[in-house]
C-alpha cells in the first residue's frame, strides 16, 4: 500500500519541524508531499532542505501565490493520487496532531479495506491528552454542530487536520472542482463524498469513521483567528446550498 500525506504549508519556516516529517516516513509505506502555499518567509528553502534529506519520500510543491489550505491541500492529494497512491491525506504543518497519532490513523485504514474515509476527532475524554483553548473548544463545537446539520451525518469534529482518504473513482471525481469554501473544505469534501459527485453513488455512512485522538496540542502562532472562524460558519450555508444541489 502507498500512503501520501499532504502537508499544507504558508509561513512555516519556524514551526514546521523537520523531525515530524521524518517520524511520519518512519513507515516504509509512508511519503509526505509539502505544499508551500506562497510563503513569503523561508518555508521554501526548509521544505527543500528536508526533501535532500530524504529524496523519493519527501516531496515539495510549489505555489506560486498564497491559495489557501483548501486548495493547497486538494492540489497536494490530486498529485498523491497521480503518483498512484492508494490512500492521501493531509494534517497540519504545527503537528498539532503528532506524527505518532497520525500514523495510528493510517494503521487503522491500512487494517480494514471497508473504510473510505477516516479521520481524527479531538475529543476530551480519560486517558487522552487534548489541550485547546476554551474558546476555541467552545467555538469549535458551535461549528461542529451545524456542519452535522449540514452534512446530516453524527460528526463530532469536522475540523481537526489529520484525515485519510482510500483513493477511489468516487474520491478523484471529488477532487476535480476546486472547494467553494477557504477555511470549511474539509466539511465540503466529505459532502461531496458522501452525496456523490456527478453519476458516482455517494459513500454509505458505515465508510466514514472518526477515530478519537490519543493526543492533541494546540499549538500558538495558529493562522486562524476568531473572524475566520465566523468565516468558516458562513460558508457552510454556501456548502449546505451545494450539496442540496448533489442530492436532486
């Protein structure tokens, strides 16, 4: 099996650290694929030297202007899955989800074929370690409640940045347009997969499966602020008004 990872990167000179890219290639099926969305600080030359360190399992990808995660990151897995992969990816540059987690995810996609999509959920509960502001906690949770609404699916948590992908038709096919939303992609792609895009039937609800986390640190210097926040809630009326489009 080949697993790409995408990892979405804009201004992460200091923060993106160069020993989690090699924790996560630690596994022989694993590769990661950075995708420097128009940095203007020296992320560009960091990614490189990482990609030296390690050619065949590191490769960097160049945006030529600052796009956003949302399409950085469908650029990022549209190009895993020309290279062939079998299951892509993404999680934050911060690794705010640490390599260890990320790579537990993909053991359990690796273990059971009948999952198409999986993904991490920061969910507090004993025995884990999950440290979030409470404001981003309480915000979060707002969103999370209407991006369930929206998708009509039981997700706790749409946004944390750790998600696999098993490629299929159904998958590329909701990879061509590019996301309507900057800051909720994540909420729209898995609409996208579960209603169905074009005459490819949507995923069944069993395929989806969200995996608590072990372990979750917010990490400072986060790009996302309060108003995107606000931003983000806003444009799931404009994926909720897609996907009834998908569902006629």
């Amino acid at each position: 099996m080949k697993i790409s990872v995408v990892i979405p990167c804009f201004n992460e000179a200091e923060r993106l650290d160069a020993n989690a890219v090699e924790e996560l290639i630690s596994a022989d099926d694993v590769d990661v694929i950075l995708v420097d969305d128009g940095s203007t600080d020296g992320t560009w030359q960091h990614l490189e030297a990482i990609q030296r360190r390690h050619p065949g399992r590191v490769e960097c990808l160049k945006m030529h202007r600052n796009v956003g995660k949302a399409e950085s990151v469908r650029h990022g897995m549209n190009h895993a899955v020309a290279r062939g992969a079998d299951v892509t990816g993404y999680t934050d540059a911060d690794f705010a989800t640490p390599p260890a987690e990320m790579l537990r995810l993909i053991g359990e996609i690796r273990r059971t074929p009948a999952i198409k999509v999986l993904f991490g959920s920061r969910w507090l509960h004993m025995g884990s370690t999950i440290q979030r502001s409470r404001i981003r906690h309480y915000t979060g949770r707002v969103f999370a409640t209407f991006a369930s609404m929206v998708l009509r699916m039981p997700v706790y948590d749409t946004q944390c940045g750790a998600k696999l992908f098993r490629v299929s038709d159904s998958f590329r096919t909701a990879l061509v347009a590019p996301f309507l939303s900057r800051w909720a992609f994540d909420v729209e792609l898995i609409g996208r997969l579960r209603e169905g895009v074009g005459h490819l039937p949507g995923y069944g609800l069993s395929e989806f499966v969200e995996v608590p986390l072990n372990t979750w640190i917010d990490v400072g210097g986060s790009k996302i602020g309060p108003f995107d926040m606000i931003r983000a809630t806003l444009e799931l009326l404009v994926i909720s008004s897609a996907l009834k489009r998908l569902r006629q």
